[in-house]
C-alpha cells in the first residue's frame, strides 16, 4: 500500500472518531474540541488532495475562529453543560436509522457511478486559485464580502441585550 | 494514489455523522456543530472531485471557498440566535423551544 493511502486511511480514522466523539459525548466544551480536532484532520486531507491554500484557510477559519466561537457561546450559556441532562432528545433510535439508511444509499451510489478521473497532476494550485478567484470569480466574491459583512451585522443586532 | 472513491465514501459517513447530530441532539449548540460537520464533509468531496476530474479549472476549490465563508457566517448569526434564545428561555434545549407551535 502507497504511503498516501496510509496516511489517509490514518486521517479518516481521526477524522470519523473525533466526529462520532462531537455527535456523543455528554460535556458540550470537549464536542468542542473534538470538533477541532476533526477540522485538523480535514486540513490534512485537503493537503493529500493538493489543496494547500484551502488547507491553511481550514486552520485559521474553522480552528482559529470557528471552535472558539462555539467556546465562547459555551461560555456564556453555561449552565446547560452539565452532566445529567439528557443530551439526546427521545426519537434519536430514530435519527441513527435514518442516518444509517442514507449512508448506505449514497455509498450504493458511490460504488455504482462511474468516475471520469483525469490523471493530469495539477501543479501550484494556490496561483491558480487566486487567479480564478479575481478574474472568472470576481462578483462571486465582491459578493461574499457583502454576506459576510451582512452576518455581522445581524448577529450583533440579534446578540445585543435589549433595552439598552 | 488514493482512488477518489475513498474521498467520497469518507465524506458520506462525515456527513451522515453530521446528520445524527443535526436529528438527536438536543442542545442547539451541539446542533449547530453538527451542521458545521456536514459542511466540511461537502467541502472534502467539491475538493476531491476538483483535484481528480478537473484540476486545470479548480472550480470545486473556488466553491469550497465560498462554502466555508457561508459556513464561518452561518455559525455566527447561528451562535447569535442561541444566545437570544437563552436569554429569554433560560435554556436552549431545542425541543423545550415551541412558541410557535400550539
């Protein structure tokens, strides 16, 4: 076996237990943490796939801002990560089913479909990225900027204490 | 090389993850996690398929771009939401929280 399909199959293996450890654990601050962990193990895969920018991106957006975000909103609604509250709600046999079904349809159709993989390397993918994104992506992303300042601002009006 | 279909299939089961989450959590917080994973989940297979079917375009990286920039918005007014919510219910267990249905 190839070192890259060991050191993915050592990446997916990170990547599902950590992400099973966000869906089960009890304590809300370590889901947290797992989450992290799992969005390392992400970035690691977006280097196998070649994807070096989206790679740094996933660590600073995701790690760096994301997760403390999720610490943070923790942190200010507290006391509902205690221990003996139930953590599941009463149907959850239910949502395991039904997320086991749809896995199987999609792996159904992964192994089904045929692929048509170019075997062309693609080299310097962060140049090429930054080149499409200001010149065939251009309005796309004027646009985001617009959305994201847009969140900002709603999340600040939603946020903010009433009354003051 | 790692054949494409292992992205995938590694992308299904994150994404299945992520729906178990989404369905039997009960602490909107955990909720919102779970979207997250689901997001990266899609985010891996628009990356696996621009680096295997069209890697002169990179059009799945340009997407998987915009998908994480929805994804860091989604998590703020999302965690906003949240917090409005505690402060008026004193807790944000999502099936205690039915204003709206009689």
């Amino acid at each position: 076996m190839a070192t890259q399909q060991v050191v993915f199959l050592i990446l997916a293996g990170g990547i599902l237990l950590s992400a099973l450890m966000v869906v089960s654990v009890r304590n809300i601050v370590h889901a947290a943490l797992f989450l992290a962990l799992c969005f390392a193990g992400v970035s690691g895969v977006y280097v196998l796939l070649r994807a070096e920018f989206l790679a740094v991106a996933q660590v600073l957006i995701y790690i760096g801002a994301i997760t403390v975000l999720f610490l943070f909103g923790i942190m200010l609604t507290r006391h509902i990560t205690g221990q003996n509250i139930p953590q599941l709600v009463a149907h959850w046999k239910w949502a395991l089913a039904g997320a086991c079904a749809f896995f199987f349809l999609l792996l159904h159709l992964i192994l089904r479909s045929e692929w048509r993989v170019v075997e062309e390397v693609p080299r310097d993918s962060t140049t090429a990225l930054g080149l499409a994104l200001v010149e065939r992506y251009v309005l796309p992303f004027e646009l985001a900027s617009v959305i994201l300042l847009a969140a900002v601002v709603g999340a600040v009006v939603l946020a903010k204490q009433e009354g003051r | 090389m790692v054949p494409l279909s292992w992205y995938l299939i590694l992308a299904a089961l994150l994404f299945c993850i992520g729906v178990y989450g989404v369905l039997a959590r009960r602490n909107a917080i955990a909720i919102l996690m779970s979207i997250e994973l689901m997001l990266n989940a899609v985010n891996i297979n628009l990356v696996a398929f621009a680096r295997y079917t069209t890697p002169v375009m990179l059009t799945g990286q340009v997407f998987a771009i915009f998908v994480m920039m929805i994804a860091a918005a989604e998590a703020a007014v999302g965690l906003a939401l949240v917090l409005s919510v505690y402060r008026n219910m004193r807790h944000i267990r999502v099936d205690d929280v039915r204003l709206l249905k009689w």
